[in-house]
C-alpha cells in the first residue's frame, strides 16, 4: 500500500485526513495569527510605552537640556531605567548625546536622526519597531525651539517572557488542536461512512453472489439515506432483472452457459444440466476439463478461444452426446467473447440449440418433396384462401399449365362449366365440415380441354382448428370414364337402334314417373308395335328389318319434344315417354307425328317398303298407377289400336 | 505557519553612533551661555531671538544659546571654558577675565545696572532697617546687581546684612520676585531688567508688589569671547551686537532683551568698574561669595 493509499485509499480516509489537514490549516493559522496579533498588541504598547517614556522624558529633561547640564541629564537617564528599557539618551539638537543610559556614548553623535532633526515641525517620532525593541524619539521643546531629543529604546521587558509564552502557549494549543480535530476527524468521518461502509460492504458480498442482501435503511432522508435506498432500489431492480434473465435461461430450450476467462462455468441452465448429467451447482465453478473427457473438453475450449481472438460470435455445428440418457443431439453453437464496460474480457458467453428435430424434419421435407416431384397424381396446394402456393410436375404435365403461371390464382380457373355453383358448394361444405371431399370432377385444361379427375381435397388446420391449407391430389380418369361410358352404352342401350332399352326405359320410366308425381305434371306412356315389319323382315331379310328399325327409330326420335325418351323394347316394339303434358291432347299431337313420320316410305335399295304404327296410350295421373303397370295399360291400350284397324292410337281408359 | 509566524523577519531597530559630529550643512556651532537671568526656557525666549540673529549674519557659523540652572552652574561652565561665547554679569565677568574669557561688548547702558528691592504692597518697609529680623531672597550670592550690590547697599544702610537679616537665596531673578509675592519672604532682590519683564508677564502678581529702593548703577552684562577663538569671528561678533541698533530687526531684538544696544567694552573696563566695588564687598563681609 502506498502512502497515497494510506491516507486516500478509501472515502472515509479522504474525509478524516482532508477535515483534518483543514483543521490543522485553519488552526495553524488562527493561532499564528493571533500570536502574531498579540504579539503586535504587545509590540504595539512596548510602542506605546516608548512613546510615553520618551515624552516624559523631553518633558523632563528640558531645562537640563537648555543648560546642558550633563550631571542632570546623566541622572535623568540612569534613574528612568526600569523594566524593557534598553536605553534612554539625550541629544541636543545637533546629535550629540548629552546623557546616556551607557555613558560612554555621551559625546558620540547619533547617526539615524538627520532627517528627524530636519523635520520643520518635529514630533515623537517611533524610528523603528520590532518585538525585541521599540526606538522612540522626542523632541525636547523649550520656547517652541527643539533643543534637543529624548530617545528611548523600550524592549520586551516583561513581555518579552509573555510573547514568548503566548507563542509557545499558540503551538502547544495547535498541536492538542490539531490532533483532537483529527480524532474528531476520524471519529466524524468513521460515523458518516459508517453507512457508506455498510453499503459498501453489501456490495461486496452481493458481487460474490449474496443478491438477497441489501442495505439497511434507517429511515433518514440525507443524501446516504437516498443513496442507500437507491441502491437498494438498484439491487431490486437487478434481482428482478436477474430472475427474469434466470426465467429466460431457464426456460430456454437451449443450452445456455457464461464461462470466465479461465473456462469455468459462472451459469449454466437446465437444458446444459443434461450435457454433463449434473445440476447446475455442480457445474458452476469448474472447467470443461473437469466436466468432460479430455477431447471434448480440448475442442470446447479450443472454440471458446476461438471466439475470444475473433471478437465477435462464432458458430460451430457438432454432434453432442447428452450425459443424461445417452442420446445424440445435433447443436448449433454460438459463442460470443463477453466484455465490461471498459472493454475487458470477461468470459464467454455460449448458446447451442438442438436442431437434432429440424434435421430429421428437413429429411423429410426433402422426402416429401421428392414424392411431391415424382407422383404420377396432380398435387395442388392452395392456401386457406384457395390461392395455389405449389403444384408438382404431374399437375404440369395433366393439365398443361406450368407452376409460374398458376402460382397465386385460385384453383376455380380449373373447374369445368359441367360442374355448377351447387356442386362447387358442396365440394366447400364437405371440407369445411369433414375436411376431406372425394369425388370426381371435370377440370379443364391450359387448351380449353376437359378432363375426369379422381379428386381428393383435404383441408389442413392449424393448432387453433383454422384451414391454413388445401392440398387437392387428382388424377386423370378420363380414360376410364369412356370405358364406363361406353359399358353403360352397352348396358342400357339397343345395339342396333342406339335408342335406351327397356333397362334404361325402367330408370327413366321411374325417373319421369318421380318427377310427374312432384310437379302435377302429366307423362304420357306411349307403346308403339309396328304394323307390316314382320313381313319386310320375312321378305328382305334381318338386315333389311335392321335398317327398318333402324330408320323407324330415327324418326321416332325426331319426332319427340325435348326431354322425351324413346326406347326399343325389342323387335319392333317402342315405349314413349311424354313428360310435362299439359293435357291429352298435347300427347295426341306428338302422336299424330309419330304416326306419320312412321307411314312414310323406307327405301331398301331398290325395294320401298312401309310401315304403320298402332300406339297405346295411357296418361298419368289420369292413369294413376304404377309406372310398370303404366306400361301394361298402354300395351293395352295398343292391341286395341291394332284391333282398330292399325295405324293408329288408342288412349288407355277410352271405349 | 506558527513557526514562520514566530521568527518573523524583524527590521534592525536601534540608535547607531558616531564619534565626529555630522557634518550635514558645513557650519560650525558656537554656544553662547547666559548667566541665568530667567528661567532656562524664559532665558531661550528671550535670548533664544539673539543667537538666531548671530548665526543669521555669521558666515558658516552657528551660534546656539546655553542656559545655566544657576549661577554656580553658569560659572561652573566658565571656568571648564566649555561655552564659547558668555553674556555674564560684571562679577562673573570679572571672574570669567581669569579663565580665559575677553569682554567684546556690553550688554546694555551701564545706568540700567541697579539693584531693586520688590515688596508686597502691604507690606512696604518703611526704611532699610525695618528689614532687621526679616528675610531677603536672592537670586544667588553671585547676582552682581541682584545680591552683591543691594547687600552693599543695605549695609551702607547701618543694616548687618550677615546677622541682621536672613538671606535666601532662591536661583533666579524671577523667584526671588515671587518669594515676596509669596509672603515667603519680606523683599524679592532683584535688579531693574528682570523687574521690568516681570512686570510685563505677569501683571497681576506685579501689582501686588512695589520696588520700595534701588541701589547705584554700576556698570551692565558683558559679551565675552573664550580666548581661543578666532579672531575674525569675535570680530565678526562684534560687529553685529555693535550694529544692532542700526537696523529695525536689531533694534526690536533689543527691545525684547530689554537693552538699549550693545555698547563697546573690553577686559579694562570691567576690571575697572568692579574692583571698588568687589574690594568694599571684602571688607564689609570678609570674602567675594
């Protein structure tokens, strides 16, 4: 310690040694002078005294003076002596000594007192002054002529021993002065920092960790009373701090650690615990060395280093085993060198995350997107506003649009005309509601040509049940669809008129039937046997009958309103099915040309043959029975126009 | 701080000496002593204006004025030959001839040297021999017109002055004036200059008192010179006392001493004038005090 830290190391130091020294100063002084007042005082009446001897002694000596009468004077001066006097003398007015208190200066002349004795109007006259003699000079005046001086030299006399008393007196006060003060001193700053120690003293310990304390307060409101709770105020605000950083660090699914300079741990949380299978008060303190083998614990602090000569963050990707259970955790580390205010080092300050989930996610993303390029079926995703986001190679491929130019449009430019508003709102319902639709749908294609889609739209929602998604998947079935179309050809068709058989004559029967029921509408059911075909068929042939068949359908069919349905029963039997009749006789006039387009002549090459139609007719509701039994009315209703003679109709119900 | 407080720097204080006189203006200082006519104070008032009036008109020189405390003093003086130049009465004159002094000048008309006998006025002697049984005070036994002439005087009066009457002798011509003013005494002996200046400065005692008798003049105050000085200056001396009467300033300096002028005189004179006198004081009282 050196001298200036001995004596201003500390606050208190400074204040006990500067009240001290300011004393001591101002004691000094004060005593001087007024040791130097006294002293002058004194001075000031051994003047005064001089003055006054001096006086007298003019006063008295004048007559002895005129007469120079030296016997006289000599006594004057050896009998004025008393205490202090140095000298008395008595000079004419020339300078010569006429008496003095030492007679062997009588005869000598004065050499100071030219000037004096030159004075026009000369007075008492002090001609010099100090402690130890005061040399006093009178005029000896007879008859307003100076005829002569006394001079008087007055030393301290008895003061002499009480100036130098007073001084003695003024040094030991100072002294006693200056070393009670500087016990005050102590004593004084000792009870104003006391506080200022205490809080001092909390610091201390709450630097080396002990954050509960705080300083006391005693409810005084000087300036130590406000510091005092401002520091506490201080130490609250950082334990508050403190605890929500230790939340933050706690809670962070990281590793978080702050390592000094030397490598050991000055925190650590809980996600760090798990690295070396230890709790935090195990780990705080010590180095990676003493923690981890030797390798590990190199190539951490080989990184810790690292970051301090960078300066700045570093990052490093590793491998880590948890000592806990084992397991391998891929990390991102980021260390950062760690500095105070003045810029010194103080450690680093490490974060790893574990990004072991995002790696094997990213793996699967990067599966995923493989099947999303590779898969034959159209992939679009759209967001909750049905905006596409992505579509894969094959929706390029299905319906010739390229990822650019469908990338933010809504999936509606996609939709066919042959689906309606219903269908579409009943696609949304279904995902709003199940989340999933399954179905068929006609898209249309970059050309303007359709195609069947085996459609599956699922929605996707978030953690709060909101659609974020739609990932519609589809693949082309047009090619199926034209089996299916041509299955059902098969099926519900006569191969040789293409007119629906009597399988889809039931469906539309009862489809008619249903929807004449609903509307109060009428349906007629017309059965039509051609007369004279037999014979062709005999005459010319099956194929010849064919191609009657044939022509006879065709004319049917053009003879029909839109929304009737004709179909061959077999042979040469047709059904009609007239909907929305208004009343009989609309059925009569479709009737009457079915009979005439049916009359007229069919060329067979170069035969012309003919043929009529007998048609029964029933009417529903009129006839209001089942649709088969419909059916049987109007066959009915045929034979009796056969046995009307042909070629014409008979409605069922009519005598 | 206290210590330099203490141990100040102090000025040197103190008379400092020299052996030679200081020789500041050149001019060489002569005293002259005055038998104590007054006082020594009342002496430099009146007799201080003549020395001004000498070294005014001496070249070089300086005259100062040396009063006596008494006559024995003044011919104490005398006799060491330590003043330069003397104003004494006859007697001491004629005395001062035997130690080296030579007159130069009277001071005075020798009419004006009388002896003058003060009473109080309510107690005016009817004669000289009313004074038997009575005190007399007396400047000094050497005051020529104030002790040894009215002695004369009242002896040639039938009176036994030695056994007769009682002689005091007070130091000056102005105590022996107020001595009978006082009653201390039945007659102040004085003589006729230092009566008429006591009448000017104090009139109210003066009026109490009355100059009963006077004895015979005789001869006035000399000037004289110690024998060693240089002849020029005596006669410089000389010169101006003799010429005072010439010139207003002088003449009022006369007035104040209360002389006429400064009549010429030598060692002849005096001797002359004073050794009846001095011889008839022998016989009449054995031996010149």
């Amino acid at each position: 310690m050196t001298l200036r830290d001995g004596l201003f190391g500390t606050l208190r130091r400074q204040l006990a040694v500067g009240v001290a020294l300011v004393h001591a100063v101002m004691m000094s002084f004060f005593v001087a002078d007024l040791v130097v007042r006294q002293q002058d005082v004194l001075q000031a009446r051994q003047v005064e005294e001089a003055r006054s001897l001096a006086r007298t002694l003019a006063l008295s000596s004048r007559a002895w003076v005129l007469t120079r009468d030296l016997a006289g004077l000599a006594e004057l001066t050896q009998a004025g002596g008393q205490s202090g006097v140095e000298y008395l003398m008595l000079i004419d007015a020339r300078g010569e000594v006429l008496a003095h208190t030492d007679p062997a200066r009588v005869g000598q002349y004065v050499a100071d007192m030219g000037a004096l004795i030159a004075r026009p109007e000369p007075e008492v006259a002090v001609l010099g002054a100090n402690p130890k003699l005061a040399d006093v000079a009178a005029p000896v005046v007879a008859a307003g002529r100076v005829v002569g001086w006394a001079r008087v030299g007055v030393g301290q006399g008895d003061h002499a021993g009480l100036s130098a008393a007073i001084a003695r007196d003024g040094i030991v006060y100072t002294l006693v002065a200056i070393v009670i003060g500087a016990v005050l001193a102590w004593l004084m700053s000792r009870a104003i920092t006391a506080r200022l120690h205490q809080i001092r003293t909390v610091a201390d310990a709450v630097r080396h960790g002990r954050h509960e304390l705080r300083a006391s307060d005693d409810g005084r409101n000087d300036e130590i009373g406000v510091v005092a709770r401002g520091f506490n105020a201080m130490l609250d605000a950082l334990a508050h701090e403190r605890r929500l950083l230790r939340t933050l660090v706690e809670t962070l699914p990281d590793m978080v650690w702050v390592k000094d300079t030397a490598g050991r741990y000055l925190l650590c949380n809980p996600s760090l615990e798990r690295v070396f299978g230890r709790k935090e008060a195990d780990i705080l303190g010590k180095t990676d060395h003493e923690l981890l083998p030797a390798d590990f614990a190199d190539h951490f602090r080989v990184h810790d280093l690292r970051a301090i000569e960078a300066g700045g963050p570093v990052r490093n990707e590793e491998w880590v085993t948890l000592a806990d259970d084992g397991s391998r955790v891929f990390v991102e580390t980021v260390k950062t060198p760690m500095y105070d205010a003045e810029g010194r080092l103080l450690g680093v300050v490490g974060i790893a995350r574990d990004y072991t989930a995002r790696l094997r996610s990213t793996e699967q993303l990067r599966l995923s997107a493989s099947v999303f390029a590779v898969c034959l079926e159209g992939i679009v995703i759209t967001d909750a506003d049905n905006r596409i986001i992505d579509v894969n190679p094959a929706f390029t491929r299905i319906t010739g649009f390229k990822r650019d130019e469908v990338l933010g449009r809504t999936s509606a430019f996609l939709s066919s005309a042959r689906h309606g508003a219903v269908f579409h709102a009943a696609v949304w319902q279904a995902l709003r509601e199940a989340g999933v639709w399954r179905g068929e749908m006609w898209t249309q294609g970059k050309f303007g040509e359709e195609f069947a889609q085996q459609v599956s739209i699922a929605a996707l929602r978030d953690d709060a049940g909101t659609i974020t998604h739609y990932i519609e998947v589809f693949t082309d079935i047009s090619d199926l669809k034209a089996h299916e179309a041509e299955l059902d050809e098969i099926a519900n068709h006569d191969p040789l008129t293409g007119l629906p058989n009597r399988r889809l004559l039931r469906d539309r029967l009862s489809q008619a039937y249903a929807q004449a029921a609903r509307g109060r509408s009428g349906l007629g059911v017309a059965l039509i046997d051609l007369d004279g075909f037999k014979p062709i068929n005999d005459s010319l042939g099956h194929e010849a009958g064919d191609r009657v068949l044939r022509e006879i359908a065709a004319r049917l069919s053009h003879c029909l309103r839109s929304g009737d349905t004709v179909a061959r029963l077999g042979g040469d039997e047709f059904v009609l099915l007239l909907v929305n009749l208004a009343d009989a006789d609309e059925a009569r006039q479709v009737l009457e040309r079915v009979l005439h387009a049916v009359a007229q002549p069919i060329t067979l090459g170069e035969h012309r043959v003919a043929v009529s139609a007998s048609i029964g007719l029933t009417v529903f509701p009129n006839d209001a029975v089942s649709p088969e039994v419909l059916l049987r009315h109007a066959d009915a209703a045929m034979y009796r126009a056969k046995e009307a003679g042909r070629n014409t109709w008979r409605l069922f119900g009519d005598a | 701080m206290l210590l330099a407080a203490c141990a100040r720097e102090e000025p040197v204080v103190g008379p400092r000496f020299q052996v030679a006189p200081p020789a500041t203006t050149g001019e060489v200082l002569y005293r002259l002593a005055v038998h104590p006519l007054h006082n020594p104070t009342k002496l430099l008032q009146v007799y201080g204006g003549l020395t001004d009036y000498l070294s005014a008109r001496l070249n070089a020189h300086r005259i100062e004025l040396e009063a006596s405390n008494d006559y024995a003093h003044f011919e104490n003086k005398a006799a060491r030959r330590r003043p330069e130049f003397l104003l004494p009465n006859p007697y001491q004159a004629w005395r001062a001839l035997g130690y080296g002094y030579r007159v130069i000048a009277e001071a005075g008309d020798s009419a004006d040297f009388r002896g003058v006998f003060v009473v109080r006025r309510d107690r005016v002697p009817a004669a000289p021999a009313a004074l038997r049984g009575q005190a007399l005070c007396y400047p000094a036994p050497t005051a020529l017109a104030a002790a040894m002439l009215p002695q004369l005087w009242l002896a040639r009066q039938g009176l036994d002055v030695r056994g007769e009457t009682e002689s005091i002798y007070v130091g000056s011509q102005e105590s022996a004036i107020l001595s009978a003013y006082r009653g201390e005494c039945a007659v102040g002996v004085t003589w006729s200059l230092p009566w008429r200046a006591f009448q000017r400065t104090h009139p109210a005692e003066a009026a109490e008192l009355v100059a009963v008798w006077q004895t015979d003049p005789l001869i006035n105050n000399a000037v004289m010179a110690r024998d060693d000085l240089p002849s020029d200056l005596i006669a410089q001396v000389q010169g101006v006392l003799l010429a005072m009467v010439t010139e207003d300033e002088g003449r009022a300096l006369l007035q104040r001493l209360e002389i006429a002028r400064f009549n010429p005189a030598d060692d002849v004179r005096y001797r002359h004038a004073l050794q009846a006198v001095l011889d008839e004081y022998v016989a009449r009282f054995g031996a010149l005090p």
